[in-house]
C-alpha cells in the first residue's frame, strides 16, 4: 500500500483521486468535529460549499442542525458553531448541515476519489485500520487554513502515515515531511497546535478549548465516510 500527502486543496491531481481513498484532514476543527459529531450518535453530516446554503437547507430541511463558522465564530442563527466539545447526547440521531472556511470545501475538493474519510488526530487510529481494510492506496488531503499550509493538518497526516504502520511505502517528499513533523512532536501536540496559524487563530476567538480537543489522539473511533449525492453525506464508517 502507498501513501501520499497533498498539503493543500489547490494542488490535487487527478492521479490523487483516481482509485485511491483519500482522507481530508482538517484538524482544527472541521474533521475533529465531525469525528465528535458521529460519535455523539448524530446520524449524517450534510456537507455544503457556503454558509448561505446551510441557511437555504435548514428551510428545507428544518429537524436538521445547521453547523460550522465563518472566521472561528458561529453564524447568525446557526445552531451549532464548530466546537467538536459541543457535541453530545443530546445530538443523537441528529442531522447535520456544515459548511466551514476551510474543512467542507476541502471535502468537496475529493470528489472523484473511489472512498472518501474524514480523519483527525482524535480517531486516527481508527480511520488507519479502516483504510488497511479496503486495501487501497491513501491520499492524505491537508485542508489548509485560508489556502496556505496548515502546520496541524501536515502533523495530523503525519499521525495517519504512523497509524498506517511500517510497511507503507511513501510516494513523495510531502509523506516524508509529514511522517517526520508528527515524529518531532513527541508529546508537546497541545503547544505545537497552539502557535500554528489555526490555533492563534482560535486562541483569538476565545475557543483554545477547541485545540486542546482536537490535539488528543485516538480517543474516538467513529470514522465518517463520504456517500455519494448532493450534497455530500457524511455517516459513520460500516
């Protein structure tokens, strides 16, 4: 099996795509929050390109949960921001409409892909052994932050690339990259996420809670698998 790291959405190739699993990581916070959603018990994830479409959906749609942010904060009348500690019991059963800056868009960005899973630090381990079960050669999709490199998302690939085991055989000098940064974040996840550009970003907004969430490794095993339809369907791995 091989295994490859795209750093941003902007720089996919078809060859990316094209029979392979591709799993989007955007660590802080679309795909964490997505982990803690489907782990919460919510049912599906409806993946949407913008926040007025979350809006144009919770008209139709008015059981659902609209979901995400728009630089960190919470919407004007959301229901829920994009803090992965918010979701629990009560959300079981649920569905949610998401859209956030970077993470969704990157998840629209792998369509093409023959499977598509969201990965995060906090179920890492759980998507590694999904992936070894289908057997198939992994594209690790960074979301970035504002279309640039984002420091947690190249770690957190790097986390899968670990997960993954010894036997994979890296495609790129992106895969080495990023199986040395997680390696050299040793134990210090929490700090290291905190001076990236993300965590500033958060730390601003008054949610480092949400850091200290996602920097917590393999402490879920749901795993969310994209379904095909419009829009994009996010439910829990089988």
């Amino acid at each position: 099996m091989r295994a490859d790291v795209v750093f941003l959405p902007s720089e996919l190739k078809p060859s990316h795509l094209e029979g392979r699993v591709v799993v989007v990581l955007d660590i802080l916070r679309a795909t964490t929050t997505i982990a803690a959603a489907l782990s919460a018990g919510v049912e599906q994830i409806l993946i949407f390109p913008d926040i007025e479409s979350v809006r144009r959906a919770k008209v139709q749609i008015p059981a659902a949960l609209s979901c995400g942010e728009q630089n960190c904060f919470k919407p004007i009348g959301f229901d829920l921001g994009n803090s992965p500690g918010d979701l629990g019991p009560g959300h079981i059963g649920k569905t949610l409409l998401m859209s956030t800056t970077n993470g969704t868009k990157a998840i629209l960005a792998a369509r093409g892909a023959a499977r598509i899973f969201t990965g995060a630090l906090v179920n890492s381990r759980a998507v590694a052994e999904k992936i070894r079960q289908i057997g198939m050669d992994v594209t690790l999709l960074c979301a970035g932050t504002n279309e640039k490199l984002a420091t947690e998302d190249v770690i957190g690939a790097g986390a899968l690339i670990r997960s993954l085991g010894d036997d994979i055989e890296l495609e790129s000098d992106a895969a080495v990259l990023a199986r040395q940064h997680f390696k050299s974040s040793g134990d210090n996840l929490v700090p290291i996420l905190r001076s990236a550009a993300g965590g500033q970003n958060l730390i601003r907004a008054n949610l480092a809670k949400d850091i200290d969430f996602a920097a917590r490794m393999d402490i879920i095993n749901a795993v969310g698998e994209v379904k095909d339809g419009e829009p994009i369907r996010i439910v829990r791995a089988g």
